[in-house]
C-alpha cells in the first residue's frame, strides 16, 4: 500500500493515534462474578444460558496491529459458533495493565485476556485460572516443548496459557535513507560501533532534511530497551541475568547501554527521543525521517496497514557488540498467548473460543498475513508463506529461540526505579554510569535471594 504524499501519511497516523480504541475501561464486561482476583472460577457458572441469551465473553489485547483480521474473525465465530457465545473484542494499548487491574477491582475484569507482560504476575495477583482441565492429550502432543515452560505458560505446576506466535528481533532501516547518506543499502551494520558510524553519517549528511540516523521510543525506558538493548546484549551473551549462576551481574549489558549513549551523545539520535512513544517513531521512520531502530516482527503489519511508506526498507539481524554471535534472540510472546480471567462466569465458553482463534486454520491464516511467526511446530508445518512486504526480512534463524523469563519478567519485586529507568536515563545523558552497575547489581541480586530463601520464588536456571 502506497500514500501519495507525506502529507497524506502525517494525516492518516494523526487520525489513527486520536483514535479511542478503549471507549469504556468496562465497556463490554460481563456481569461482576462471584470472585475478584481470587484465582477460580465463579461457583455455581456454566456455558449454558437459557434459551436464545448470548453466552457473552468479552477478550481484551494489548495487539493493535492486527486489529482488523481480529474484529472479522471474532464476527466471523459469533456467527458460526453453536453455543450461542457472543464475543466483544476490544484492543488497547496505553495504560493495559492498569485498566485491567481497575477492571478486577471492580468485578468487572473481561473473561478472556492477552497478557501483556509473562504470566506470572497475573497469576500471582489472581486475575488467572488454570486450563489444565481444557487441554487434552493431543493438545499437548501438538504443542510439544513449546508447553510447559516454567514462569512462560506454565507457573507453580499449573498451565494458564498456551504457545501460539512469536515475533523475533530485528534492525529496521530505511533503504532510500542509506542511498541518500551514501551507505550501501545491502551492507547494515554488524557491530555496535558500525551502527553508531552509520547512525552519524546519516545524521550529519542529512539532518538539514529532517533526517536522522537513529531513533528510540525513550517515552518509556522498558518499552524502548527491552527490544533494542536487552537483545542486543543477548545476541553478544553480554545479557544482565546469568541463567548459569542464577544471578544478577550487569556489567557487561552496561556496555551496550554506553554504546547507545554514544549514539545518543553524538546528536544522532531523532529529536525528542525523551517522549518519544513507539507509534510517533514509526510515523516519522514512514515518513523517510528515521534511519534505523529495533524492534520486532509485528512492524510488517505495522507499515503494511497502520503506516503503509513508500519507502523502502529492509531488517537485518540485530548487530552484536563487536559482530561476533555469542548469545541468542528471544522471540516475544512466544510462549503465552491468552488467559482465562478468575472473574470469567462461562469458562468453557471462553475456552471454546480459544480453541477457535488457535485452531491450525486460525494460526496459519494469522501468519500469511503477516501478523505473527507461529512457534507451534505442528502447526507452522502446514502454514503457506507470507507474502506482506518485509516478512521475507524477519525469517527465523537459529538464534531466534525461546527463552526462559529472567527473575524481574517473572515477578521479581523490586524497591524503586527499575533499572531500565536507571540505564535509560545514562542513555539520555541524564545520569552517569558511575558506580549504576555495583548498585543494580547490589540491588536485584539482594531482591533476589531474599525471593528465593521467603520461597515466594524459584531460582531461574537453564
């Protein structure tokens, strides 16, 4: 898909953005059930309803990208399903958690939830219910190793959901860009140092256009390095947890944050970075105004219907610290999809439509167009290839994989700023690095093993 114009395209983003995809934290909820946050089900509940009544179930995501395939597959199950189920879809992204936290409390929490983050905080808050008593044995042939995974869909012996699509990292960047600045487009960066060369090359030829080497959705530190830096530092094995030792020890990830706060100190950096959020990023990288970032697989849905460019660009492998390959990539979501909430009044309704929207037909349809990898390996067997633009770019390799949470992605409670605010401000040029590493380091690893020793945790080990 092709704009005729920036102005076209600015217009377009600025409609999108203004857009109110939540009309109500509670608009669509089901009746408040017996239970808050306990974790079970309502007693007394079934997925029967008296005659001619709608079996209501209502499914909040936090994925705005495929919102359109999503809104016509719920109509398409409403109907078709014979169980009289009726679902309400609704899609946000700002403020998800906190709305679903606002929705338990109220005893009006949706039945069906995508989580945002891993598992183990909502089940810990009891927002969740197990759906061991759903899965049958061919269920779990068919997910295989994909299932089962401790703190990603499994949590204290019990299944809450279950593997479905993943999306691997990527450098982003525009080839018009690098022709401009008079980079080979068919070369990007390997290494950290050649990512900040390219990143000032393009912003010094070009900045007088508007155009800048590099971008980072700074608004939000986690959001922005958990796709960028955190990877980076994992394909280098230069990441801030030890899966060996089950410890903390940020030195080496400290690296790579001072090499994007040299990017930064160097004024390659799009402006405003600061507030930056990740949609604005992509309006301006559509716009041909951005030459590189990082981010994940559901960009190809992004630019193919959100953003659509008429720029070309590419994706790479993320390059590594010093170009060699030490580490992995983890591929997000890739072992979580959807929960059932504790609040939900017909869980076999809600578990109905799960079967629905992670059948082999749903799942393939899903990746052909573009929306998500499938890491059922049953199931990506079977499925056709994706023709949308840029999906060519993100084809899985082997250092794309599945990895276990470290402690903080899986409940880890920490006292007072995390350390991607800590980093995140160093990147800005906000901070220093003198003496952060000792104090994260200091600070996780004494958070940690008092976890371990309460009980309240597991240690986190390959």
């Amino acid at each position: 898909m092709m704009l005729k114009s920036k102005k076209q395209l600015m217009r377009m983003a600025s409609l999108a953005m203004g857009s109110a995809l939540l009309l109500s934290v509670f608009s669509g909820c089901g009746a408040p059930a017996d239970t808050a946050g306990t974790g079970e089900s309502a007693e007394g509940t079934s997925t029967t309803a008296q005659e001619g009544e709608k079996i209501p179930i209502t499914f909040w995501t936090t994925q705005r990208h495929d919102l359109e395939f999503m809104e016509e597959k719920v109509a398409e199950f409403n109907a078709t399903n014979t169980m009289n189920i009726e679902v309400t879809y609704e899609a946000m992204t700002d403020n998800y958690d906190n709305n679903l936290e606002l929705a338990f409390q109220s005893n009006q929490a949706p039945d069906i939830f995508r989580p945002k983050s891993e598992i183990v905080p909502y089940v810990k808050k009891g927002m969740a219910i197990p759906i061991d008593e759903f899965l049958t044995d061919e269920d779990r042939e068919r997910y295989g190793d994909t299932l089962g995974i401790q703190n990603v869909n499994v949590y204290d012996g019990q299944t809450y959901s279950i593997p479905t699509y993943g999306n691997n990292y990527r450098l982003i960047y525009n080839k018009d860009v690098f022709r401009k600045a008079g980079l080979d487009p068919e070369k990007p960066p390997k290494t950290m140092e050649e990512l900040r060369e390219y990143a000032r090359i393009i912003t010094e030829n070009l900045k007088d256009e508007g155009i800048y080497g590099f971008a980072m959705n700074m608004k939000n530190a986690y959001s922005a390095m958990y796709r960028s830096v955190d990877e980076v530092a994992r394909l280098s094995d230069m990441f801030y947890y030890d899966y060996e030792t089950g410890t903390y020890d940020f030195s080496e990830y400290a690296k790579v944050v001072q090499t994007f706060a040299d990017i930064y100190a160097d004024g390659s950096f799009f402006p405003g970075a600061e507030s930056l959020d990740i949609d604005p990023l992509r309006t301006q990288f559509a716009l041909g105004n951005i030459g590189m970032y990082m981010s994940g697989y559901w960009e190809v849905a992004v630019y193919d219907s959100q953003f659509p460019t008429d720029q070309e660009w590419g994706a790479c492998v993320l390059p590594t610290y010093d170009g060699v390959v030490d580490g992995v990539n983890t591929m997000n979501s890739a072992g979580r999809s959807y929960c059932i909430s504790s609040q939900c009044e017909h869980p076999e309704a809600a578990w109905e439509f799960i079967k629905f929207i992670t059948s082999d037909e749903f799942m393939s349809e899903y990746q052909e167009k573009g929306y998500g990898l499938i890491v059922v390996p049953s199931v990506a067997e079977k499925a056709g290839t994706c023709e949308v633009y840029g999906s060519e770019f993100f084809n899985l390799v082997d250092t794309d994989t599945i990895q276990p949470l470290a402690p903080e992605m899986a409940g880890l409670e920490i006292e007072g700023k995390s350390f991607y605010d800590e980093f995140g401000a160093v990147i800005m040029g906000q901070a220093s690095m003198d003496g952060l590493v000792e104090a994260m380091n200091e600070k996780y690893n004494t958070a940690l093993t008092a976890a371990v020793e309460s009980g309240s945790m597991a240690p986190i080990t390959k």
